[in-house]
C-alpha cells in the first residue's frame, strides 16, 4: 500500500513522493493523519537540517489523527480512536528525570516525524507517555495544537508569572502569541512586541494590553520600558523569537529582581553578551526553558478541551499535502501563523 508524503533530503530540499505505508511493531500504533501543522521547527529544519534527523525522513511532527492500526502489545488505544501525539518521551531513568526535569532527560527519545504525510507511525516511547486520546468535542486542527502549546504551559510555569505582574512577550509568532495568551489567563497586564502588524493584532484579540511594533520604534527597549511605572521595567520579559540580539533586549526590559525567560532557540555557535551589573546588583534571573515533559503535554490538551485556547487565532490557512511548494513557501517567508497541512 501507498502513501503521499513529504521527504526531506536535505536543506530546502523537501519533495511530495509516493512512498510505502510503514509499518508497525508490536508496541507501536498507526496513525492516519488527518491535520499536520507548520512549526517554527519545521523552518529551521528546512533551511539548515538538524542533528537529532539523518535525511532523507518524513517532514512534520505536528499533526492529530486517527488510529488504524495497533500493535499487539499496546492496551489503550483502539482503531478509530481519535489521537493526538507529541514528538519525544523521556526515559524516566536517568539523573534528570529522577529530579523531576524530563525536558533535560539524557536519553530523550526524540525521533517522532512524519506528519506530512498521509499515515504516520507513532513509537513505543510515545505510545506509552504521550499519545492522548482527543475528547470528542475538540477537532483534529485544535488538538494538533498540543506539542507546541505543551513547550509554553512549561515555559510558563518556568516563568513565575503572578497576578498582576507585567509581561513582556517578544515576537508574536505561533509560541509568541501562545505565551501571550497564557500569560493573560495568569492575570498578567502583556505588552507583545513584532514587526508585524497583522500579528500584533492577533496578539491583542488573545489578550496583549498592548503592543509594540519595533520596526517603527528607535528602540525596542526604551519603548518597552516606557510603558511601565516609572520605567522601571517588567516582571517578567520572555524572548519567542530564537536570536541573541532579541535574547538581549529581553534582559534589558527586566526590572530589578525581575525575571528573563529566554525561550526561543538561537542559532548553535551564537553568543550574547549581559552587562555583569544586571546580574549581581539588580538581582536580575536568566534562564532558559526548553521542550515539554508528559505533565505539559497532558496540560495543554486540557487547555484546548476546555476552550482556553484555539486553533482558530493560530491556524491562517489550510492546504492540501498536494500544495506541499506553497505551503513551505509560506513557512520559509513566515506568511500567516500556522499552515494546516491537510494529507
């Protein structure tokens, strides 16, 4: 049997083949996909590969489905069921999953992609910690949210936010507009900052108090801190964006013993620099939060069931897996939020 999917074979070289359906092992379970959604992941890995992915594979990890096949050995999960996976499990036996930080987890299993395609496999690790069935109420397009939206509940928790703290969050992509959601469901006042207009707009309809376009502002900053009390600077500062000069303004928007989650992932090799005194005399934290665990996988599909968040502000357009040139044409130039990969 046949399948549509999309190979990756190196950088920007992505093309739709017909391949084999795979198939499964005895603890592992088939799925048939029915929504697959762009990532900012997907975009990196398109433009310069990635470690952890030796071409050629499926391109993909964020998608909902349904189940048609089940291994032998796996217990909760039935043909027909409606699913959603993330795309790694811990190992639950090293040093860091012993102290309670799976994210760090020595021995990740991190090998789950094939989502533009028209059926994917999901492994034994996952299957037994991060396969969810999806309540009935919420659509495919709305729990393939959940891997993305589980890095943010973590990011979030990370964060310390506490209500009526002010929260700056830079970069008002897909994670972007997530933390700024959150971070208004936590009684947070949100400032959120972009170059785009359009994305702003978003970033004010799921909850920004206000917004800053930083390519019409000298100073990214100043402008930030003009907008709190005695431009003191904010709570908390959160950088969605993944470059070290975004890492560095986001240091410099906190307050005195205020907190700087630095979240999106830059470039291997690229360095910051921090004026020493931030650190010491403001009593300022730095940190970085990275992935998700079961606990936030769990968490996230909770948010969606109950309506907390939605594909709707996150999900611009919908195109057939057949449209694969247009739909990574899109992710390349970062037009719209999510594309909806439809196999």
């Amino acid at each position: 049997m046949k399948m549509k999917a999309a190979i990756y074979h190196g950088q920007e070289d992505v093309a739709l083949e017909e391949v084999d359906v795979p198939g499964i092992k005895s603890d592992e379970v088939l799925i048939k996909v029915e929504v697959a959604l762009t990532c900012g992941t997907d975009r990196k890995m398109y433009l310069r590969g990635h470690p952890l992915f030796k071409p050629p594979f499926i391109f993909g990890h964020e998608f909902a489905g349904t189940v048609v096949k089940v291994g032998d050995e796996v217990k909760n999960f039935k043909e027909g069921m409606k699913v959603v996976a993330a795309n790694s499990a811990p190992c639950n036996s090293c040093y860091f999953c012993k102290i309670g930080n799976q994210s760090m987890c020595d021995n990740i299993f991190l090998h789950l992609s094939g989502a533009f395609a028209e059926y994917a496999v999901v492994p034994a690790p996952i299957v037994k910690q991060n396969l969810l069935e999806i309540p009935p109420h919420v659509t495919f397009q709305d729990a393939a949210l959940v891997e993305p939206l589980a890095c943010v509940v973590h990011g979030i928790e990370r964060s310390g936010i506490q209500l009526g703290n002010t929260v700056v969050v830079n970069g008002a992509g897909p994670i972007g507009l997530m933390f700024v959601r959150l971070a208004a469901l936590k009684g947070a006042r949100v400032i959120c900052t972009d170059m785009k207009k359009e994305r702003l707009d978003i970033a004010k309809s799921l909850g920004a108090h206000e917004v800053v376009d930083i390519s019409i502002v000298d100073d990214a900053v100043s402008a930030v801190r003009d907008l709190t009390e005695d431009r003191r600077g904010v709570d908390i500062a959160i950088e969605a964006v993944g470059l070290p000069l975004v890492w560095q303004d986001t240091i410099a928007m906190v307050r005195k013993g205020g907190t700087a989650n630095l979240f999106g992932g830059c470039a291997s090799g690229t360095t910051i620099t921090v004026d020493t005194s931030l650190i010491h005399y403001s009593e300022v934290t730095i940190k970085g939060v990275f992935h998700h665990t079961p606990r936030y996988v769990k968490s996230a599909l909770d948010l969606i069931a109950m309506g907390a968040i939605g594909s709707e502000h996150f999900i611009s357009c919908s195109l057939p897996l057949n449209e694969l040139s247009k739909i990574l044409d899109l992710l390349v130039n970062q037009r719209g939020i999510k594309t909806a990969v439809i196999p």
